[in-house]
C-alpha cells in the first residue's frame, strides 16, 4: 500500500489528462492501491457516476490486459453498519461498491473493462432491488445459479428481502431454486415472511419443488 500514491492527487484534482498520461507510461504507479487497499476504480465507484468518463479513460490507455483485469478484480476494505447497528468492515472490488451504491455508469464502465461480476455483486443487486444492475450483470457473465458459502441463491435474497422486481427478473434468467444450508427453498423463504406477492409469483413461475405442502402449511 502507499500512504499517497501518484495517481490519487491527479484523482483528487479531476486532472484527467495527468491520469491518463500516467496510465500510458507508468501504468503499474497507476494500480498501486492506497491506504485501505483502494485502487482508482474504488474510488470512482466510491463518488459516482460523475467520475465515470475519468475512469473510462484510464481503463482505455492501461496497456496490459493482465494488468488491467488485476486492477479491476482488487479488493478494498469498505466499513458498513451491521445487522446489530455496529460497524463492521469487509472486502469489496470497485464493481461490488458501484452495484450496491447504485452507481449504474461506474458498472458499466467495469463491466466493459473486463470486471468480474460474482456472486457479491450479484447478491448486492438482488438485495436492493437494482433490477437493471441484476440484468447487466448477468448479461455480463454473473453465474444465476451462484450460491453463497450458506448456500443462498439469488433468488432466496430476493425472497428474503421482498423485491418482487427481482424475483422476476431472475425467473426470466431462469434461476433455479436451491435448497439453502437450512434445507429452504426461495418459496419457503417467501411463505415464512407471509410475503403473498412473491409466493404467488414463485409458483406462477413454476418454483414449487417437489410439492407445495411445507408452504402450504406455512401459510395456514
């Protein structure tokens, strides 16, 4: 890590000219991470769209793919507020942190660059109901059928959280419905939340497993 690499004060006074030249004949002084392990791409997803054709061009002038594809896939320590009101900290790449801020210029920008959409990212969609960042992605190579290391799938984040938007759009990708390590299927999520909406909208999609009685007593 460096305290105060030399692309950063380029970032910081928007001089794009500079970032580029820099990227051009220095590119590995332009993918040193600084402090937190925050690369350029975290930092433009950190701001927002506004600092998406800075990022474009310094993506376009890296001459090494092998480079560039290592830049993008960094991760960076990302403080957030926990389930029980603390604050916790985890690993994010650049595309995670634009999915989940909604910075939908930032993604595409990563996504085009050659940007991993894994199952983080996809998740993070989900969860907020991005429904146009959950269709980029997956049009991008994100895997519908990822599991987390609890075995959820996308579709049982959608279930969980309620956003009905996403259930839809990942039916229409064809998500299947796992079992997650608790022995639950999305349908079961969705009747335990007596979430109506979303049952009537998993069965209609053809997601019933092997039958419907767990739901339906669920239900009664």
């Amino acid at each position: 890590l460096n305290m105060n690499p030399k692309w950063l004060k380029h970032f910081k006074s928007r001089d794009i000219s500079a970032l580029v030249n820099l990227a051009r004949q220095n590119p590995r002084a332009c993918t040193v991470p600084c402090p937190r392990g925050w690369t350029l791409p975290m930092h433009c997803a950190n701001e927002g769209n506004s600092t998406a054709p800075c990022l474009k061009r310094v993506l376009e002038a890296l001459p090494a793919k092998h480079l560039l594809v290592k830049h993008l896939d960094a991760t960076g320590t990302v403080y957030e507020v926990t389930p029980g009101g603390g604050i916790g900290d985890t690993q994010k790449s650049a595309l995670c942190m634009a999915v989940t801020l909604n910075h939908e210029a930032i993604v595409t920008v990563l996504l085009h660059h050659g940007a991993t959409p894994d199952w983080q990212c996809l998740f993070a969609a989900t969860s907020l109901g991005y429904v146009f960042l959950i269709d980029q992605l997956l049009s991008h190579g994100a895997d519908v059928s990822a599991v987390s290391p609890h075995r959820f799938t996308a579709l049982h984040i959608a279930a969980r959280d309620g956003q009905h938007c996403a259930l839809e759009t990942l039916a229409r990708w064809k998500a299947p419905d796992l079992l997650n390590r608790s022995g639950e299927s999305a349908l079961y999520v969705a009747a335990s939340r007596r979430d109506l909406a979303a049952v009537v909208l998993l069965i209609s999609n053809g997601y019933y497993g092997d039958g419907l009685d767990p739901v339906l007593n669920l239900a009664v």
